[in-house]
C-alpha cells in the first residue's frame, strides 16, 4: 500500500479502499491459466446455498 492510499483512507475514513489494494496483489499475480482443479460446481452451490443459510438466521432472529 502506498503512503497516499493510507493518507486517503485516514482523511475521507475510507477503510474499504485499503481492501480493494489489497486484492490488487491477486490479481496481478495471475497468469492467464486455469488453475488444476475445476470448482465451478462447488461455487454455483455456495452463492444460493449461503443466502438460503442467511435468510434462515434472519427468520429465526426475528422469530426470537
């Protein structure tokens, strides 16, 4: 992280931009290629699998 990526983060209170840089290390580490193991199924089953979790904890909350 840069010294003006801090100093914008400190003077607007900001913080979400210092996660953004962060992610930026990844992606310019990526080379172009797959990687050895396909989980495309598995994410395609997290996604609505993680809102139906949510949504059964927002139910039960309010049901307390």
């Amino acid at each position: 992280m840069t010294a003006a990526t801090l100093l914008y983060c400190w003077y607007f209170n900001n913080w979400i931009q210092c996660y953004a840089v962060g992610a930026l290390i990844p992606v310019l580490l990526y080379n172009g290629q797959k990687g050895k193991y396909s989980l495309k199924y598995l994410f395609y089953a997290y996604y609505p699998g993680h809102l139906l979790i949510l949504s059964g904890i927002y139910a039960w909350l309010l049901a307390a």
